[in-house]
C-alpha cells in the first residue's frame, strides 16, 4: 500500500503546538525540520504555507512529495519514537530527488542526535 497510514500522522493541536515549543529545529533545505522524542511510535507532519504558495494544488503536490520521501525513507520500528515536523521554507517548487534527498539528510541526522 502506498500511504502513510494515519498512526504515523502527527494529528492534535496540543502535540503539535509542544512540538513546536520544546522541539529541536535545523534546516535542511528546501525544509524546516523540528522534532522531538516522543512517548511512543514515530509520527510526522508535513507543512507547505499558503503564504508562499497560494494556490492549494502547488501546497497539496509539496505536502505529497515529503510524505512519499519520508514514506520510502522511514527508520525501522526498533529506532525510539520521535514526532518531526517538515515545513516547507522555499519559495519556488523544488523537484522531488532535491526533496527526498532533505529528507534523507534530516533523518540521519535526528538518529545521530537521538
């Protein structure tokens, strides 16, 4: 099945708004990358602002190529649980070998920083 199952999505505005408080932040660009560890499982959110990017296809295509990344790219289970959170920051749509290859940077290093 090709999805992120909705478990593994970030969901609820008080995780979310902890995350962004207390978490960790780097920049791997064309992304914002802010995690932190978690009780249990590894969850993540994508975000792409409107403030960039007015029309909801360009947000919705952006959002589809970091969950696909992310996807393809996830640690295995036994790695701790962490939430992350993708913001996308550039202000032109990159193509996805330059998103995946973020992505890819960014999770090696939260396992290096774990």
């Amino acid at each position: 099945m090709n999805e992120l199952p909705k478990h593994k999505r970030l969901c609820g505005q008080v995780r979310i708004s902890r995350l962004y408080k207390e978490g960790k932040r780097f920049v791997a660009w064309p992304m914002r990358v802010t995690w932190m560890p978690a009780e249990e499982g590894r969850q993540v959110m994508v975000w792409a602002p409107k403030s960039l990017f007015k029309h909801a296809v360009d947000r919705n295509r952006l959002r589809r190529l970091m969950r696909e990344a992310y996807r393809l790219h996830q640690p295995a289970e036994e790695v701790r649980p962490c939430i992350i959170a993708f913001n996308y920051i550039d202000k032109e749509i990159q193509p996805y070998a330059v998103i995946e290859k973020a992505v890819v940077k960014a999770l090696k290093r939260i396992k290096n920083d774990e």
